[in-house]
C-alpha cells in the first residue's frame, strides 16, 4: 500500500515532508535520519533534507509505508 501525502504548495522539501509525515519530530532530528536510513525519491537515493519534491514524487524509506506527493485536486 502506497500513502499519499497532501501537500498545499507546488513543492515541499524532504525535510518538511519526514516532519509532515510524522516521521521526525524536528529539524534537528531530521539530519541524524538522513544520515542513518536509506531514502529513495522516484528510485534514486537521496540524503538532501532540501530536495525539492513536487506532485507525483514517491518516496521509499526502509521501515516506513511507500509515500506520493499528491497535490490539491489531484485525483
């Protein structure tokens, strides 16, 4: 099962998103997770809290429920 993940904006970073998602409580926790897991965005891996992610990006985390961008309206 893939979640879809609403945002408001046209984009929203990694960082935000693993904060979103309630996945990190804080920025602060933020880079410690990204130095410890393996994070892919659309296959490929990613480390950068301030990777831009837009409508249709999925994003896989070990442990954690395959996630897509979905933008308002979108069906």
């Amino acid at each position: 099962m893939t979640r879809e993940v609403e945002v408001t904006s046209d984009e929203i970073t990694l960082g935000q998103l693993l904060k979103y998602a309630d996945i990190v409580g804080s920025g602060g926790e933020v880079k410690v997770f990204l130095r410890e897991e393996r994070i892919l965005v659309n296959g490929e891996p990613e480390n950068r809290r301030g990777r831009k992610l837009r409508p249709g990006d999925r994003i896989e985390i070990e442990g954690f429920e395959p996630m897509v961008i979905k933008g308002i309206g979108q069906a």
